[in-house]
C-alpha cells in the first residue's frame, strides 16, 4: 500500500540534509576564504615591512671601488719585478714567455688591481663605516652614492683585529646617514636585510634571519660574529646588515663557504662593537685596547671574505 506521506517525510529529510551539506560546504569556504586572506595580508606586511626597510637604508649604502698599484720587486740578478696582476691565474697562464719576461722586467705600462665592496654612511658629515680588508692597502678609495655622485676618500683608518674600517669624504653638503642599532636586542630567528654591492650589481637587498650569535673566525680574536642566512657575496662585503626597523645591525664581512660561493652561512660585524671602533678610529685614529686576549673558538669549515 504507498502512502504519499512517507515520500514527502523522505523528501525532506533529504532536503534538510542537503541544505545541512550547503551551510557546512559554505562556511568552510568562508572560513578558508578569511584564512587566505589573513595569509596575503600577513605576507604582504611582511612585504611592506621589507620594502619599508630597504627604501629607510639604501640612500646611505654605497658602492667602494678600490685601485692598488702593482709595487715593483727587485730579482736576485738585480732586474725588476713586478707583482702579477693576475696572482698566478688562468689569465697569467695566458701570457707568452716573451710577454711575461717583459711585463716582470718592466717594460710594460704599470698596472693597478681593482677591488669593490660596499660601505654604509654614519655620519651626515661624510663619515663611512665599512671593513678594513676592502681598503687596506689600496692607493685610491672612490665611493658611489645612490644617486650616482663620486667622491674620493681623502682619509681612512682601519682596524684589522675587528676588520672594520673608517672613510672620510668630503661631500657638497649633508649625506643621508643611516641608524646604528642595539645589535644586542637581536634574537635567533629575526628577520634582517643584506645591502651592498655583490659582484659590483649595487643597491641590492637579499633577506634573511639571524642564525646565531657570538660566532667566532679565526682572526676575529676579539669579535663574536653575527650569523645570517641572507645571501652575502664577493663585493657585499663592509655592506650593512639591516632590521626591520631600518637600522644596522652589523656589518657584512665573511662567509662560510666550501665552494667560494653563498651557501647560507655568512657573517656580520655586530653594530655595537662597530659603533665603538668607530668612535675609536674618529677620535683617536686607532683603537685602544687591553694587553690581553680572549680565548675565541675557531670554525672548523673553510670560509672567507666576502
């Protein structure tokens, strides 16, 4: 016997079912909808925060380019050498006998080495922080500004122990001058900037986190480094380390590699210790220390200057 009634009890049971299926369906939906969105809004702060960071730092990084006359050296047999500008490379291979006993004998033009690296102005008056190995040695510093302006460094003092190093310029007028920061307040995890000129490309920003603190090289005697997996590269090197906040937190200048290149670990000169070598190698042209040492750890793999 069919009775409609129980077709009609059927239909809207299913139809409630259905209609439960809709609800949970759609405020699934919603809820992911405002979980993507909280995520897109959360990375482009971070975006923001980043962009905000670089724009703060970058008009105060600049571009170093150094220029070392080859120094001639006397032979045994009383001929004078000069040093190979290729440092016993592929290109020096290149060369004929004929040419390299001329270019040791000197008779060819005298030739200079060229280096870059990257430096940072803390002092609106022209003063440029930066690491000592960039300039050491050098015959002629030349520094690029942001919007292009060139200036000869007309004084420098450096300080190997910590590898930092001091530029004196002399500019048309007040230069932007970026913040040194309380390297201190730093925490393993935090998120920082690397600015500076890598294989000469300038004004570029790679980022990162601070991996560790209180590492040690093993001519850093007296520095506990900053560790940092924001890419670091020949020609970063004396480039700032920048937080968040737009401030340096350190001064890129090594890293640690088995290959030559960026593989995740290099290191920066904490701002604090940076700031007082500064202050050192402005007030009294050196640093002053204790007569006794430090017993730093050493690192166990292969690593270099950036």
């Amino acid at each position: 016997m069919y009775h409609a009634g129980s077709k009609n009890n059927r239909l809207r049971v299913v139809s409630t079912l259905v209609a439960a299926v809709a609800v949970v369906v759609t405020c699934f939906s919603i809820r992911l909808q405002a979980a993507e969105s909280q995520a897109l809004s959360e990375a482009r702060s971070l975006s923001g925060a980043f962009r905000a960071a670089a724009a703060q730092v970058k008009p105060t990084v600049v571009q170093i380019r150094t220029a070392t006359n080859l120094r001639p050296v006397r032979s045994e047999r009383g001929g004078v050498l000069r040093e190979s500008p290729f440092n016993g490379d592929r290109y020096d291979r290149t060369l004929g006998d004929e040419q390299a006993r001329r270019f040791l004998l000197g008779q060819s033009p005298l030739m200079r080495r060229q280096g870059v690296g990257s430096g940072v102005i803390v002092d609106q008056s022209g003063i440029i922080l930066t690491n000592n190995h960039v300039v050491s040695g050098a015959d002629e510093v030349w520094i690029e500004l942001m919007d292009g302006r060139q200036y000869q460094v007309i004084k420098k003092k450096g300080d190997p122990q910590t590898d930092l190093a001091v530029l004196w310029i002399e500019a048309d007028g007040p230069l932007p001058a970026a913040k040194l920061g309380d390297s201190d307040e730093l925490e393993t995890g935090d998120w920082v900037l690397a600015v500076g000129s890598p294989f000469g490309l300038e004004q570029t920003v790679s980022a990162g986190i601070i991996s560790g603190k209180g590492r040690a090289l093993p001519d850093g005697k007296r520095t506990e480094f900053l560790q940092t997996d924001a890419a670091i590269n020949p020609g970063n090197s004396g480039g700032p380390l920048v937080s968040l906040a737009g401030e340096v937190v350190g001064i890129n200048t090594a890293i640690a590699s088995s290959s030559g290149g960026y593989q995740g670990v290099g290191f920066a000169i904490p701002s604090n210790l940076a700031h007082w070598i500064k202050n050192q190698l402005v007030e009294n042209g050196a640093v002053r220390r204790s007569s006794w040492e430090l017993p730093w750890g050493r690192l166990r793999h292969v690593w270099q200057r950036s």
